[in-house]
C-alpha cells in the first residue's frame, strides 16, 4: 500500500496536476512495482499565505509525502527518491531544487481498507522489494 500527498501552490499545481500524478506513479509503479492500477495521489493546493517555503525556492516548489507499510529496502526507497527527482524533472521542467520528498512508513497492522487491516488483507503486490 502506497499513498501520495503533493503539496504546491494552486496558482501553480492545479494547471499541471495530472502531469505531476503521472510522473509519480510511472516512478512507484517502477521501484515499488506496484500495479499500475494503484493509484492513490491527493494533492494539497494552497494559497500563497499558507505554502511558506524557504529563499530559493520558486513558485514550482512541491512537497511530496509518500505513506507506505513497512517493508521496503533502503535501495528500493532510495530508487524511488531518485526516480521521482529525475522524472519529475525531465517531464515538466521542474527543479530538483524545487522539489522536497519524504517516505513515511508505517507497519501493516497500522493500515485499515476494504474492511481489515493490512496484515489481514491479501495483496496482489508485495512490499518486500
């Protein structure tokens, strides 16, 4: 299980939401080889008073948070990270400079969908890579 918050400014993210949803799932769906029919992104727009970043960055500037079960290799995390700054980069000319990511993993047993917990619930997918 996988989920994805980006946070940018409206006046910026909304015009490119579906190009930045793409660029990350192409680069989970890759390291995390997770099926590419698991796509769980939500986006944080914010006003200029409510998105204070620091000097240097620009108005492209993101946030991306990644909520993950436990499980993953330092490599495969690392992977990602990588991926997400090149691809992101390349397909919509963002700066790595502009561009902040956090993994945030949490034990299966801490997940609840489709009526249990995600130690109880069979994945078509695993989170030992």
């Amino acid at each position: 299980m996988s989920q994805v918050k980006i946070y940018g400014l409206k006046t910026t993210l909304s015009s490119i939401r579906k190009e930045v949803s793409d660029a990350i799932h192409h680069c989970v769906v890759a390291a995390l080889q997770l099926p590419p029919d698991k796509r769980f992104h939500r986006f944080i727009l914010l006003d200029e008073e409510d998105f204070i970043y620091p000097e240097g960055r620009t108005e492209n500037y993101l946030i991306i948070e990644l909520l993950m079960m436990s499980g993953r290799s330092m490599e495969t995390k690392k992977k990602l990270i990588h991926l997400l700054f090149q691809e992101i980069s390349q397909r919509l000319g963002i700066s790595t400079t502009d561009i902040e990511i956090c993994i945030l993993e949490s034990p299966a047993h801490h997940w609840g969908f489709r009526g249990q917990t995600g130690d109880e619930t069979a994945l078509n997918y695993s989170v030992d890579v």
